[in-house]
C-alpha cells in the first residue's frame, strides 16, 4: 500500500464474478474500496442512488446496457458526468470502444497487475473525495 493514499471508491462492473472477486481482492490488498456489480445497469442505479465513486472500471462484455450507453447516462449526470472510465475487457476491438465511449484507459484481459495498478493510482491520487450523484437524480 502507498503511504500517500487517499479514499478511493472503486465501482467494478463485470458479469464474471471469479473475475470480479479476485480482481476486487488485490485492490482491497491495495487498500482501495471495491464495489462489483454485474451489469451496467445495477452499478448506474447504485451511483444515482447518492453512492459515491472515484473511478469505474468497466467490462465491455455484460449482459443488458451497452458501454456506450453506460458512458451517456454518466455523462448526462453532472455530479458524475467526470468520473472516469477505465475499460478492462477481452474484447478484441476495446481500445476503439474505449476510445469511443471517452474511457480515459483501456486494458486487455488477462489484466496485467502492474498496469491496473498503474491506472487506478493516476485516477485515484488526481482525483479529489469520490463523487457521487445526489439521490434520486
């Protein structure tokens, strides 16, 4: 853990929950908080219920609402409309989806640690307190 550390809310959305859990037990190591949810929709409803997030990490491949659509309902929400977005997926074209969805990083399945890592000390430590939508926006 970095002595430095500040809170750091993690929504986690991915279907595949062996996935989810382990990847949710190295950022808890990590001293982060973690939520998962298995759909876009649970973890959107969860955020305008007034729940509070520094960064989502997000699977491009769950059943229900697309990552486009995930991506407009956080934007059209200005308590959320800056919370970042970082893709973490096996799809063979996530780097473009990423890119047009306005992710600000993009990592390939098997997720190489250090690189997660990576990502989510730049949000975390360049973020202020989480944000969080008031609720029932």
């Amino acid at each position: 853990m970095q002595i430095d550390q500040v809170p750091c809310d993690i929504v986690l959305v991915d279907d595949d929950r062996e996935f989810a859990d382990s990847l949710a037990d190295v950022l808890r190591d990590e001293g982060y908080g973690v939520s998962i949810f298995p759909t876009p929709e649970d973890a959107i409803e969860w955020l305008l219920g007034g729940e509070s997030a520094t960064l989502v990490l997000l699977d491009l491949r769950t059943p229900g609402m697309s990552a486009q659509r995930f991506r407009a309902l956080l934007v059209s929400t200005p308590a959320l409309r800056d919370l970042p977005v970082v893709v973490v997926s096996g799809d063979p074209d996530f780097r473009r989806i990423a890119g047009a969805i306005g992710a600000s990083d993009a990592l390939q399945k098997p997720v190489d640690l250090n690189r997660l890592m990576q990502a989510v000390d730049k949000h975390c430590q360049s973020r202020g307190p989480a944000v969080s939508a008031p609720a029932g926006k």
